[in-house]
C-alpha cells in the first residue's frame, strides 16, 4: 500500500528536508516515526527536498507499507509523535503507480520579505529584513523576464549536480505587501538554491544596482560569478506542489505550455 503525506513545517530547526550523516532534518523525523512503527526502516520519497531553515506550508512525501491502518489513524500517528514545529495536514492511499517526485509537475515557491530601520524579533526566522528602500516597480518588470522556459545555470548554486538545468517558469511576481515586498514564483520544478539567487538579484534590481533587462543577458551568459550573491533561507517558503497537469492549468489556464522534463527536476 502506498501513503501520500501532505505536511506544513517550520524550517528554522532543520539542517533542511533530506536525512543528513548528523543533524535535525524533516525526513529523519518521519523516518523515526515509521521505523517505530514498521520495526524496520521505511523510506519516505519526497515531491521536494527544501534547504536548511527554509519552510514548507505543502509539501508532500510518499512511502510504501504492510500495514492496513486508515488515513485518519496515519495523520494521528504521526502528528502525536512529532515536533510541534511539523504538522501532517492530510494522509491519502494512492496508486502504487504514483511517484511524489516523479509525478510533480510543478512547484510554487513565496519569498517573504519586511523592511523596518531595525530588525525585528518577532519577524525572525520567520522573514527576511531589508533595510533599505526598494523599487518594487523595477523589480516586478525584472521578475516577469524569468517568465518561459531558459537555462538557469547563471542563477542557482554551482553545486548543482543535474544534466539539465533548463527550467520553466509559470509566474515570476512581486508583490507589494504592508511590511515589505513577497516574491512569488512558479515553475517546472527549481534549482538548488535557485528561488534564492534570483531573489537576491532582484533586490539589487530594488536598489538601483541592477537592470531589469540585465535578467536576459544573464540568462544566456550562463555564469554564475556574474549574480554572486544569496538570498537568506528564512524568508523561502515551499507554498504548492502541482501533483497534476489539470492543477496546474487551474492556476495558469488551458494554454499553459507544459513542456516541464520530470528526469531533471529538482528542489
């Protein structure tokens, strides 16, 4: 029998989704509860693996079990047995067809952001602080450049260690918002580190230092020593994960080109 997990988790506690050699990590969490339970270990394979100190509002895993207990005594059995910063929003028997990471057509990520003179503790963790003023209007004209499908290479970790990094993206937006600015993205699938490189090239954009119609030329330059910087973690939130194309167009509409390549997604 094959369990589809949907979880929200706070990530500031976490050495981020994927098992580590040591450390706190979501998936040693669910793994621990499984092991109890199955007396042996059960792997859990994940829609996404989010980095350390990044959230999740959804997220989905999958794994496989003998045993015959029912959606509602899964979600209670884990939800008894975890930390209180994971919370297990919904447990669903799937087809032993279904793979969470397989099966993912797309993923939205929201960046958020506050500005103040000062940083505030009770924002911490929680969002990122800019202190400075910012051009939203230059960045949301840069933020619509990533829209469509391009090479990524010059905008996530050179530690990426996939054979393709082309991508397509559905929605690339910022969004103003009382205590700062949210950016909000939408695509195939994203990068190592990905959402948070471009982010820190749009603050640049914010503050002057940057172009809005520099994304393209980046984009073909394909270098990243050319967007050097990083966006801190805590502001990254892992918001949807599109599990079907009908979700997907729900979202963007029926003319959405859904030309993702699910061998090559990551994060």
């Amino acid at each position: 029998m094959r369990v589809l997990v949907n979880i929200s988790y706070h990530g500031g506690g976490y050495l981020g989704f994927q098992i580590q050699n040591e450390g706190r990590t979501i998936q040693q969490q669910f793994e621990k509860i499984l092991k109890r339970m199955h007396k042996r270990h059960v792997r859990i394979h994940p829609s996404s693996r989010t980095d350390r100190g990044v959230h999740a509002i959804e997220q989905y895993f999958h794994f496989d079990t003998p045993l015959n207990i029912s959606e509602e005594k899964w979600q209670y059995a884990m939800n008894s047995a975890l930390p209180h910063d994971i919370h297990v929003n919904d447990v669903t028997i799937i087809s032993d067809d279904f793979h969470c990471r397989y099966d993912c057509v797309g993923k939205m990520y929201r960046y958020r952001t506050y500005h103040q003179d000062h940083i505030n503790p009770f924002q911490y963790g929680l969002k990122t602080f800019v202190k400075e003023d910012l051009d939203l209007k230059a960045m949301q004209e840069a933020a619509k450049h990533f829209i469509g499908t391009h090479d990524f290479t010059g905008f996530c970790s050179q530690k990426t260690e996939v054979v393709s990094k082309e991508r397509t993206i559905y929605r690339s937006e910022i969004i103003e918002t009382e205590e700062g600015f949210d950016y909000v993205i939408a695509g195939s699938g994203f990068l190592y580190n990905m959402v948070r490189v471009i982010v820190a090239f749009l603050i640049e954009v914010g503050k002057g230092k940057r172009h809005p119609n520099d994304v393209n030329r980046l984009l073909e330059l394909k270098d990243r020593n050319a967007v050097p910087h990083t966006a801190p973690p805590e502001g990254l939130y892992l918001e949807k994960i599109y599990l079907s194309d009908e979700a997907l167009i729900q979202d963007y509409g029926e003319d959405i080109e859904i030309h993702y390549k699910k061998s090559t997604q990551n994060n």
